[in-house]
C-alpha cells in the first residue's frame, strides 16, 4: 500500500519489470499530488488491482490491512462502522469522488459501498481538519471511483469488461458490466452490477441473517472544452433490499424478540456529481470545483406489527480549489486556497406514530462553510544541509449552524484548525518527518436534538391482565442544544526509508513508521441513565412512571496514542507487505479506556511472481494479541468490561491470466482457512468463517 505489488491490471504484453507499479501517490494527503513516502504523516493507497486480486465483498474487506484502520459493528455489510486511530462515527471523514458521505445511524453501517466501482482508495490517517475542517479528526476515507483511463490498455480508445465472482461463506454471487471509451477529447465509462448473498456462517459455526440483493451503478462522462478548461459529471448508485435483524450491528440471538426479528431494509445511496477544472498555461492557476448531492436513506419495513420506520440525509456541497506554484529562491512552492460549503439534511419518518416523525430521528439540517489556506515549500539543502526539506503549514476557519422542528433555537458556532508538518531526507534514503495538527468535529443534529423514545421496558409492578403481559413504560431521549464541539491536538513524529538494489538489482524495500499522541476535549457520548421513578412503586397508581433518559453530553477529555507502520519489499519474483498498530485511549477523567480500541494487530502479505506464466500466488496472515478493555464503576474503581482472546487468521489466494485468451483473468482464494473464531471489535458476534471465492473477468477492447 506504499509502493504496491507488482500489477496484473497493465498490458498483457508487460515485462517482469514494466509490471511492478510505479510508486503511490496521495493527493487527499496534502490536496496536491505528492510521494506518499515524502508526506509528513500516514497514508495508505488501495488500487484497483488491489481490488481484484483480493475481491473484497465490502469496503472492510477492501480496508483490512490497513495500519490503525478497524471496522465495528459485526460482519454484516449493513452495519460496518469505520475508526481510525480509535476515533470512530463522524470523527472519520468518508469521501466519494470528493463529496461528502455523511450518513450517521446507531445501527446501520457508516456510509454504503460497493468495492467493484472504485478505482483507487485513500486512508489519511491523522487529523485533517487544516484541509476538510469537520469530521476529519481520526482522519479521512477517500474513494475514487473507477474511471475510463484505469482500464483501458495501452493503443486502445474503447473496451468492456465483464467481472463475475462467487464466495463460499455467505453464498454470495456477484457480476459486473462496464463499457469505457476515451475518443480525442471525450471520455466515458458506465458500469452495472449486480451482488446477491445470504446468511453468514461464522466462525463458531453460527449462522448469522444477513440475506442482501444489490444493485449497483456507475456513470461518467468527461469533456476537454479546450487545453485550459475540462469537466466531468457522474453517478453513482448503491441499492440494498436486505432481510434482516431491525439492528444490523452484530445481534444473534439476543433473546429480545424486537432485535431478533428480521426486518425488510431498503437501503439506498445516490451520488450525483460535476466537476469543472480550469488549469490554463500559468503556474499561478490551477483551479477546480466540484458540486455534489448525495442522498442516503435507510427504509425499515416489520409486516408483524406492520410498521415503516425510516431515515434519510441529504448532503449537498460545493468545494472550490487553487494551486498557484511558484519559486522563491532555490526552492519550490505551492500554495493553495479554497473553500467549501456543503448542508446535511435529515428526515426521519414512522408510519405508526399520529404526525408521522420518527422518535429519535429528528427532522433539521446542518450547514456549514469553511476557507483554507496551505503552503508546500521544498528546499534543497536546507541551511546548507544535504538533502531536501519538504515544509507545510496549513489553516482553516470554519463556521456552522444547525437548526431542528424540535427547537427554536439555532444552534451555532466556529473554529480554527491550523496545521504544521515537515519532512526531511538527508539522502535519497532517509527521511524523518513530524506534524502538529488541530481537529474538530460539529456535534450532529441526533446528538442536539434527539427527542421522543428510545426504548420501552416493562413497568416494575404493573401487569395488563387484558394484554396478558406487563404495562410498558419508556427511556425517552432529551435534547442538548448547548453541545460543544469535540476538539482534538496531535503531535506525530515518524520515519522512513526506501531502498532500492537491496538483495537483487531492480528491487525496492520502501517502510514508514510513526509514533501519534491525541488530546481530545468534549467528546460526545451518548449517555444512558436507566432508573424508574420512585412513583413506579408507589401505590395505588404506580404512575407517573418512566425508565429514565438518554441524552448526548460533553465528556471531559481523552488521551490516545499510538505506534504504526507499513513497510513494503517488491522484487522481480517476490513481493511481501507487513502492517502494524497498537492504539491507547483513556478517559483522563476516570481512567477508564476510551474509544473504538483494538488489539495490538499485524499484517502480512507474502507472495511470489511467475511472470512466465501471468501469475501469482500469496498468503495473507492477520495476528492480533489478547485484548482487555477497563471501565471505572462508578466507585472509581477500574473493572474488566470485555475481555477477548487473540487471533491469527491466515488467507490464501492466486491470480492469472492465461495466455491462450488474451484479456481474460482469474482470480482465487480462501480467507481463514483455519477458520478461526475471533472477533474484531467487540460485537457479541464472530467474524466469518472459512470463504472459499473465486471472480473471473474478462476485458477486450480496440
């Protein structure tokens, strides 16, 4: 993910040395194109071969080895949830083609993907506000989707590609279709698809509901207006009729017959978006925009009772960019400005209440408006050093406000977040970097204004003779306008190194490492105060009676910190990746751990060329240590909330492409062959079990 393995996606006629890819380069990491290995911070860059030669079933899949990268919520693809660094929910930044997805659920996923429409995916790891301003505290999730120029081969303007797959431990079956063309100064791609899977079997030999029926799509259409001016416009759907638990984070067989009971879901995301660039023959003017309106909606469906619960958020944004590049002295400089506004809307809806509005789910918007400004200054022999310094300093001022029909009151309020990074390589090596950087995060419009019931509890004395069961009384939310934002301080220090003729001649070993520590004030918890009102038990009534409040609040502070890294060996006939995190987090309040915290984990990836034959082979291993979490029990006394064995899961797969039908490739594996029980985060669920899957496609062109 630094520099990659060696690439089967290129010219079938590729040399053994024309197929190992060229060196990653991040663009989200800094806003402009730059060595990742030269970026002063973490990024991870997934390619579309990556894709294919693993054939992810959902983004987590397409993510796992990502260093400090973890997905909560069970293994269920309705309701994966991202971290990174243990931040998780908003405190992770997803993009799509630059527009924000900005879903947010107790219990449905993060945002909704299919891995079979990107072409390339960025993990920025690290606060991002400086650039992005809300949201990007743990950091940022950026997916370009796939585009005409990814896959057509070298001499050809047209192509289609025809990609089916199968795998064993959900039997879930998929297949796409994309036709591409780029003709003088037009270029085009749509792609179609369809994924249908059922129930999960686990680890431990349970079997999970998880039946989906997916379909996908994906159109792009680009035009060079002239040298200077081009644009681009695209849309992208994902749709998911799933049948499953009301709850689609991780509950099997909770006893509760509400969880338990499988509901009909119809999830829906719908992506439009234009792009304009205006880069004309000036180094002071390289301009772009991008307008975008996502809407994601998830539609509930329990024929028992009959009820229809739903909720659906719009974002519609604009964002603006200029790079102006230009010499001062002996060194090179790039300085960017821009600008974003965008607006999270939210509807939620319950056929059997008398108005029609969801508890919980409270109908308001969010918007927001931010500037930034950042430099990118490379010095060659800084103060008469060898070597090369790479500084950037960057800021940003943000402003927002979020109303709701539950409140008269707007609520309001702005931030700064500056940043200061710097690389330096003494030799072509070498190279140490470290950053400070300043994070926020806007409290959410459930987290302000959350009204109505939460959940209902049978009353601690009374029973309905008539109904045959207890009188139920209810937890009800409370709104809290006064929120504060979360804010965030991070110091990152790192090195890395990058070797090339080490062991043979046109080999590369290429790794980063880093140390991070975070000071996050005003987390935002969700906080549950279960407790019956004294007049439950007070005869003759037992009313009025309630099973207490459930209310978002400013916590004091938290503290994380952390060790990653990635290295990278890639060699005519070997290749091999290894990763690896360890994350801390603690309420300095209570000392309690904070956070989506998880196991000290390593992976690694080993695998061998056989350019003679188009082919190859790699094992997959993921190891992870024994993992406690403590929590203060309101004694002050810190005792063992979950507690969680380690795990080694090892993966097998190969690829190929034969010759004797030009175009065509296979792709193959199993995941946990041992199958082994572990969970990733805490769940009260396994991951899956032994997956046997196969994707074969075939690509032809002119």
């Amino acid at each position: 993910m630094l520099i990659g393995h060696a690439g089967l996606a290129s010219a079938d006629e590729a040399a053994p040395d024309e197929e190992r890819r060229e060196e990653a380069v991040t663009v989200y990491g800094t806003s402009n194109p730059i060595p990742v290995f030269d970026y002063p911070g973490q990024v991870s860059v997934i390619t579309r071969d990556d894709i294919d030669l693993y054939a992810p079933s959902t983004p987590s899949d397409m993510l796992r080895d990502v260093p400090g990268v973890e997905f909560s919520g069970g293994p269920r693809r309705t309701g994966e949830t991202p971290s990174i660094r243990g931040l998780s929910g908003q405190n992770v930044l997803v993009l799509l083609d630059g527009a924000r997805q900005s879903f947010i659920s107790a219990h449905d996923g993060r945002f909704f993907l299919d891995p079979e429409i990107i072409g390339t995916a960025e993990v920025v790891r690290g606060p991002a506000s400086a650039l992005y301003g809300s949201g990007a505290v743990g950091g940022v999730m950026a997916f370009e989707t796939v585009d005409a120029d990814d896959l057509l081969r070298e001499g050809e303007s047209w192509g289609a590609r025809m990609r089916i797959g199968y795998q064993s431990v959900n039997e879930e079956s998929y297949g796409t279709l994309t036709g591409f063309t780029h003709q003088g100064k037009f270029d085009g791609l749509a792609s179609f698809g369809l994924r249908q899977s059922g129930d999960i079997e686990l680890g431990n030999g349970a079997s999970l509901p998880s039946d989906d029926d997916i379909d996908m799509g994906l159109v792009k259409l680009g035009y060079e207006f002239s040298d200077a001016l081009s644009a681009d416009v695209s849309w992208q759907r994902f749709s998911n009729s799933a049948f499953e638990p009301n709850n689609g984070q991780g509950t099997l067989g909770t006893g509760d017959d509400v969880l338990d009971r499988n509901v009909n879901k119809d999830i829906t995301t719908e992506t439009w978006r234009l792009g304009l660039t205006f880069n004309p023959a000036s180094d002071l003017i390289n301009a772009s925009m991008t307008l975008y309106d996502t809407d994601s909606s998830v539609d509930e469906f329990d024929a028992t009772v009959p009820r229809t619960i739903g909720r659906d958020i719009e974002t519609t944004g604009i964002s603006l960019r200029n790079a102006s590049e230009f010499m001062l002295g002996a060194s090179r400089s790039v300085f960017t400005i821009g600008g974003d506004w965008y607006e999270d809307s939210q509807d939620g809806e319950d056929s059997v209440t008398s108005d029609g509005v969801r508890s919980g789910v409270p109908n308001g918007s969010s918007e927001f408006s931010g500037i930034f400004a950042q430099l990118e200054t490379e010095i060659e022999r800084p103060l008469g050093l060898p070597g090369n310094l790479i500084i950037i300093p960057g800021i940003r001022y943000d402003e927002f406000k979020s109303n709701s029909d539950l409140s008269q009151e707007d609520s309001s309020d702005d931030h700064v977040s500056p940043r200061l990074a710097a690389s330096y390589g003494p030799v072509n090596w070498f190279r140490v970097f470290a950053s400070y950087s300043e994070a926020f995060r806007a409290p959410s419009i459930n987290e302000l204004y959350l009204d109505g019931v939460h959940f209902s509890v049978p009353h601690p004395i009374l029973f309905n003779p008539g109904m045959g069961q207890m009188v139920f009384v209810s937890n009800s939310f409370v709104p809290n306008p006064d929120l504060k934002p979360e804010t965030s301080e991070t110091v990152e220090i790192g090195f890395g190194l990058d070797f090339s003729d080490t062991f043979q001649k046109g080999d590369r070993l290429q790794g980063k490492v880093s140390y991070f520590e975070s000071d996050v004030d005003d987390l935002i918890n969700l906080s549950v105060n279960f407790n019956y009102d004294p007049t439950c038990f007070a005869p003759p009534a037992f009313f009025p009676c309630t099973a207490g409040t459930t209310n978002s609040a400013n916590v004091a502070s938290a503290e994380l910190e952390g060790v990653e890294g990635e290295i990278f060996y890639d060699a005519e006939r070997l290749y091999a990746r290894a990763s690896f995190s360890s994350i801390d987090g603690t309420d300095t309040e209570t000392g309690s751990d904070l956070g989506t915290l998880t196991p000290d984990r390593m992976a690694l990836d080993l695998g061998l060329k056989v350019p003679e034959w188009k082919a190859r082979f790699g094992t997959r291993v993921q190891i992870a240590s024994d993992f406690t979490r403590r929590e203060d029990d309101g004694t002050g006394t810190l005792v063992v909330s979950e507690d969680r064995d380690g795990y080694t899961v090892l993966d097998l797969y190969a690829s190929w492409r034969p010759e004797f039908l030009r175009g065509a490739r296979l792709d193959a594996g199993i995941e946990n062959v041992f199958e082994e029980d572990y969970e990733r985060v805490y769940s009260g669920v396994s991951e899956p079990g032994r997956n046997y899957k196969i994707a074969l496609s075939y690509q032809f062109g002119g």
